[in-house]
C-alpha cells in the first residue's frame, strides 16, 4: 500500500492574513514572503488543499 501526503509551507487562511496585517507594511511583507516561492510566486488557497487532499483520499490516487 503507498503513502500520499500534503506538506503545507504558506497557505492563505483568515489566521495568516491576520498575521500579515500586524506588519507595518503587510503588502510588502507578503511581496517579500511570496518572491522567495519558487512556483509561481503565490501563496497557496485553501481550496488548493482542499482539492489535493481529496485527490490523495480518492480512489484516482492510487
């Protein structure tokens, strides 16, 4: 039996957006966290991982 997983590094959730908004300048602050993500420079959605565990949990992933 094989093994799927999801390791999350930045997802934009409510409590990440809270946290950004702390930072005297929050837009440049994300700008600084996303230009050092390789793919796309974005952060990801929560239906991102929503859609990709699924997948792993579906019968198409094995």
């Amino acid at each position: 039996m094989g093994r799927n997983t999801s390791i999350v590094a930045e997802c934009y959730t409510p409590l990440y957006e809270s946290w950004i908004s702390i930072f005297k300048k929050p837009k440049e602050k994300l700008k600084s966290i996303t230009d050092k993500i390789p793919l796309e420079k974005r952060i990801t959605s929560i239906e991102e991982i929503d859609n990709i565990v699924s997948f792993l949990l579906s019968d198409k992933a094995s």
